[in-house]
C-alpha cells in the first residue's frame, strides 16, 4: 500500500507549522546527525529521496554539491520547496524514479523510507544508481519505536507520566496503522537485522550506523527530548558502494 499522507490537507497543515517552529524531533536530533554523515559534498551528483520542502537539498547545495535531485511524492511539500538551478524536483514516488546505473556519488533520504512498502527492491536499485565509491546515508524510524502494531509504546501512569516503553510485535515485520495527527498513517517496520542486511545483500558496506541522541541544550526547548535517552526514535546508516 503506498499512502500520500504529507498531501491530506490537515496532517500538511499540521506538519508546516510544526516544522516552520524549528521546535522538532528533526531539528535537534535527526537532522543534525544525519548531516553530520555526509560524505565530502563538493562537486558530487545527489539523490535525495522523500526530500519535502527541499531544505536538506539546499544544504547539500551550500555545501559544494553539484547538482541535487529531490523526489517526493507529496505536491504540498514540493510546493514548499525553492527553486534553484542547481536543484531538479521529481514529483513522485520514489518507488517509479527511474535513474541510469551509476548516474548519483550520493543517495540520501530523510526520514521518509518507513513510508516504502518494498525495502529489498529499493535497496536494489539504490545500489545500481549509485557510482563506485558513492554512498547511501538515509535516516528512518528506529526499529524499536515502528515495532508495536499501533506504534503507541509508552506506558504511562494514571498522572501521564511515562512510565516504560513497551516492545512488542518486534519480529513481525510489514505494515503498521498509526495515529500522528490524523487516523490510519500507514508505515513500515523492519527490523534492524533487515535494514542492515538489505544493504549488505545489494553489497553495500556499512560505514556507520548512529542512534542519534539530542544536541546539546535541545532539551530546555523541548523537555520532552528526555525521552530519547530511555527509547530512540531514529536510526542513521552511512553506506558505500565499493569501488
Ligand atoms: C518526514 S518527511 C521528511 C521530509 C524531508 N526529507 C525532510 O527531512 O525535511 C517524509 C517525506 O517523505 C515523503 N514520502 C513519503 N512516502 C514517499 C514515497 N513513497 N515516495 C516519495 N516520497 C515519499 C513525504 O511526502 C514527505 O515529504
């Protein structure tokens, strides 16, 4: 089942504002790792796959890559997105982008393929489109928080205070149904073991695998980042195709 889910107007709604705020899970734990990942930007050709409003393409831009080509399935989000004639838009999913081997030195996706059904398949052709010695970076939700059926682990007491994290269903990999502002967001869980050996099956070499904790001075403007020290939300892989 593929969802468009940035496209229903309330969850969009909901989601700009949140991330117009610069308050957000995105900007003090995710983000800054996963930039901090990158390989050597200057004069590289990148793919960013479920790249939104194109912010971490405008980086890589200011960062000395040559050209960046974002995809998203989402026409809200890609409205959001600056032109620039360094970077191309795809309107689409990222499951039909259809690419040349060896035509990127850098694929990256931010916290979107949780959102794609058919993990094998993309890491196959994440594989072919990359150029030898080009890498993959892509953040997504930590196996252990897309785990639970309903995703809802936290175990409060009667004063909503959280208590414990509650692990479960962890083996059963595939679709979950989540509540995140509106009903029935669908995304997929896999388990660590399948997220690293998908990689490795399409001979990817695993370079570093981060479970990102908040920066520095993040918890004052969001106390609830607490939390990140007792259950991780996200999970970064840094890969190379071998030359
Ligand atoms: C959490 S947002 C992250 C956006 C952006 N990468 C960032 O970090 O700001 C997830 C993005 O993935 C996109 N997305 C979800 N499923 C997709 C798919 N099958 N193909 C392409 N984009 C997809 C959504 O539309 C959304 O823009």
């Amino acid at each position: 089942m593929r969802q468009n889910i940035y496209d229903d107007p309330e969850f969009f709604e909901y989601y700009h504002r949140l991330r117009s705020t610069g308050i957000t899970y995105n900007d003090f734990v995710e983000q800054p790792a996963l930039m901090g990942m990158l390989p050597e930007l200057q004069d590289r050709q990148v793919l960013d796959m479920g790249c939104g409003s194109g912010q971490l393409a405008a980086y890589m831009i200011g960062q000395g890559a040559a050209h960046v080509t974002g995809a998203d399935i989402s026409a809200r989000m890609l409205s959001l997105a600056a032109e620039h004639p360094k970077i191309r838009y795809i309107h689409g999913p990222m499951e039909e982008l259809d690419f040349a081997a060896e035509s990127f030195d850098l694929i990256v996706s931010s916290l979107a393929f949780h959102y794609v059904e058919d993990y094998e398949a993309l890491m196959d052709r994440i594989a072919r489109w990359l150029h030898p010695g080009g890498h993959l970076v892509f953040s997504t939700e930590h196996p252990v928080t897309t785990a639970k059926l309903d995703m809802d682990g936290w175990v409060e007491d009667q004063q909503g205070q959280r208590l414990h994290y509650a692990l479960d269903n962890y083996s059963e990999e595939g679709i979950r149904h989540t509540r995140w502002v509106v009903e029935d967001v669908v995304k997929y869980h896999r388990t660590l073991s399948t997220l690293l050996n998908g990689m490795i099956r399409h001979g990817l070499q695993i370079e570093q695998v981060n479970e990102p904790e908040p920066i520095p001075g993040a918890v004052d403007k969001m106390p609830t980042l607490v939390h990140e020290w007792r259950k991780p939300s996200f999970i970064i892989f840094r890969a190379v195709k071998p030359v």
